[in-house]
C-alpha cells in the first residue's frame, strides 16, 4: 500500500459501498439530486455539471462515510477510495460488483448530467 494510504479488509470494503448504497437511496439526497438534475441551463457545459454532480456526492454522502474508513473527506480522498476499491474489484468480484452499482445508481440520479450513460 502507498505510504499513508489506509487499507481497506474485504468485509470494511463491502460495508462502505453497502452504506454508500443506502445512503444513495435516501429520499433527502434523492431529491437533492433531483433538484440540481433540473437546476443546469441547457448551456451548462457537462464538465460543469459531472463537476456538481461530484460535489454534491461528496459533501452529502461519500466524505462523511469515507472519512469513518481513515480516508480524507475530499475529492482527493474519494478518489483514492475509487482507486482502492477499483484495485480490489479486480481481485473480488462481489466488490467489482457492487462498486458497480453504487456507480449506476449515482448516474442513474442525474440523467442531465450523464445523458443516457
């Protein structure tokens, strides 16, 4: 593991995406998506918009759950979570799996920002 990284068991990495899940299914943060989906102007470029999208994960649900984990609530953290969590997946399918998911379910909230992804 690079220096200062903390490392994540098999099971902590299920039961962060598993809190992830459920905390992406919350009808406050469903709404809040729903609410910047609508908030673009059609000339808002989509890196604008994926910028948002980011923020608006971070600051609800990813930082408070990553920071639990020993990871920096920040976009450098949750970065770093995507890069362990992606290094893992390809050794567990059930962690690709659900990493999956929790992706899909994020893109699924914000179809101005994603298009038909």
């Amino acid at each position: 593991a690079a220096k200062g990284r903390p490392l994540l068991s098999d099971a902590d990495a299920m039961a962060m995406l598993d809190t992830l899940l459920e905390a992406y299914e919350e009808e406050s943060f469903v709404l809040q998506c729903m609410q910047l989906d609508a908030s673009w102007s059609p000339e808002q470029a989509r890196p604008g918009r994926l910028d948002d999208v980011e923020l608006l994960c971070l600051v609800e649900v990813v930082g408070p759950v990553i920071e639990r984990y020993g990871f920096e609530r920040s976009e450098h953290g949750m970065r770093e979570v995507n890069r362990v969590l992606q290094s893992m997946g390809q050794v567990h399918a059930a962690i690709l799996e659900k990493h999956r998911k929790v992706q899909k379910l994020v893109i699924s909230r914000f179809p101005n920002a994603f298009g038909d992804a």
